[in-house]
C-alpha cells in the first residue's frame, strides 16, 4: 500500500499577501540601483540579460492583478493545486522566456514600471477572498494558493539577482518561509514515505520516500541545508552533487540521496 500523503499546510492569506509586497520592494530597491551596464550583462539563466530578469520580475505579481480584474474563471474547484505547482513549471519556460524579453524592450524604463505594478498588485489584492479562483498558465488555481506560488519566485529570483550582479537583495522573512515550506512540501508529495527526513532550518521538516518509517530517536537517513541552498537545489540553480562536495548540505544514511528527485521545478 502506497504512502498516506499527508493534509496540505496551510497559509494565511494576509499574511502571504503582505510577504509578497515586502520580497517585491526589496527587489525593486536593488533593480533601482543598477547600472546601465550591469542591466545589460547576464543573469546566469539562459539568455536573459539582468534586464530580462528584472522585467520578468514584475510579471510575477502582473499576473495575479491582471486575473483579478477578469471575471473569475467557472467551477468552483481548481485544476492545479498548490502542491502540483512546482512541477507543472518546466514546460512553460520558453513562453514565460518570450515575454520577459518583450517586455524588458517595452518597458525600457524600469522604475516606473516596478511602481505601477506594486501600486495595482496591492490595490486588487485588497479584501479579494483567497477562494477566488484565478487562472494561471498551469491551470485554474485558488487565489490563495497562487499568491504562495509568487514568493517561491520572488524569493528566487531575489538570489538570481544577487548572484548575477553582486548587490545585498534582502529575503523577506515570511516570503523564505513560505518559499521553503512549499518546496519542502512539493518534495514529499513526490516521493512520499516517511524514510527520510529533509531539514531546512528554521522554516520545515518533511519527511519523504518510502521504506521503513522512522517513528522515535534520530532518524537514519537525515538531508539538512539552509534555506537558499534548498531553493537552488529546488530550482535547478545548484546540483545535488555540487551542494555535496561544498558542504552546503549534509546527508547521513543510505537513503539521504535526493539527487533522482531534484530539481523540483526549473
């Protein structure tokens, strides 16, 4: 018999809306300060220039402002849920590329245009029920469980930042939270089980594939590393086997190899 899965976690709207404000502005802070030159150097993801990356950044919130000023899409049951997010990312990777350089080269001025998209982010999101169903490029989704989605990529694409041009981009606290555990939680949806256990202080402990479940003590098979190191790893932006050999993750037992099951979402 197949592993339980377990309830989904749940997460407060207001909460998540308030993460998601704060992760925007601190990356709005940092795309201000950029130079000409560094906009127009690489982001490390492909062929986005850091311009790109940084145009593609706003979309992150334009999506759920542009939905909710649609009527909301029938049925009452959404077509993806928070869980199968992640994994449902990879095949829209070159349209989601497209756009992001459309509209770097439309919007050419990015200050106005990070302005404009907090301003009606915040307005619409206002008193709107986390029940409401929006539609996604995935498919149909709970307002509240799509606003969960976009602290795992603001969250992300703060590090993509960061690590494509050298500048300090905070993390949210709420928004690493809420990233981590979500990822965390995709991870034992995919391979359920209770034989090892993933650590990612001090935002979640899952357990995860099956054999023989630890139930008291230390658990025999233990993965730990620290939040951003679990979001690359999660991403595609860190290998399982680089994470290992610079002891930015550690794995005890025979089953504490994740490698088969990363990355999560690309």
């Amino acid at each position: 018999m197949p592993p339980a899965k377990k309830r989904p976690r749940a997460y407060d709207l207001s909460r998540t809306r308030t993460a998601v404000l704060a992760q925007f502005a601190h990356v709005q802070a940092a795309v201000r300060a950029l130079t000409p030159g560094q906009l127009s150097g690489p982001s490390g993801l492909g062929e986005w220039t850091v311009r790109d990356l940084a145009a593609h950044v706003t979309t992150v919130l334009e999506r759920v402002s542009r939905e909710l000023e649609l009527p909301a899409p029938p049925g009452v049951t959404p077509q993806v849920t928070l869980l199968e997010w992640p994994l449902s990312t990879a095949p829209r990777a070159e349209d989601i590329a497209d756009d992001a350089r459309a509209l770097a080269a439309g919007r050419p001025e990015l200050g106005s245009l990070y302005e404009e998209t907090a301003e009606r982010f915040a307005r619409l999101t206002a008193g709107a029920p986390g029940e409401r169903l929006v539609t996604t490029r995935a498919g149909t989704m709970r307002l509240g469980d799509f606003l969960v989605t976009r602290t795992v990529e603001l969250a992300v694409h703060a590090d993509d930042l960061h690590r494509a041009t050298g500048l300090a981009i905070p993390h949210d606290r709420q928004a690493l939270a809420a990233c981590t555990r979500l990822l965390a939680d995709a991870l034992a949806d995919r391979a359920p089980g209770g034989s090892v256990e993933v650590r990612v202080p001090p935002f979640a402990v899952v357990q995860c594939i099956g054999g023989p479940k630890h139930t008291r003590g230390t658990p025999p098979n233990v993965v730990e590393t620290d939040p951003l190191t679990w979001l690359r790893l999660a991403t595609g932006r860190t290998r399982w086997a680089e994470a290992l050999d610079g002891a930015q993750v550690s794995a005890s037992g025979e089953r504490a190899d994740l490698a088969a099951l990363l990355p999560l979402m690309s």
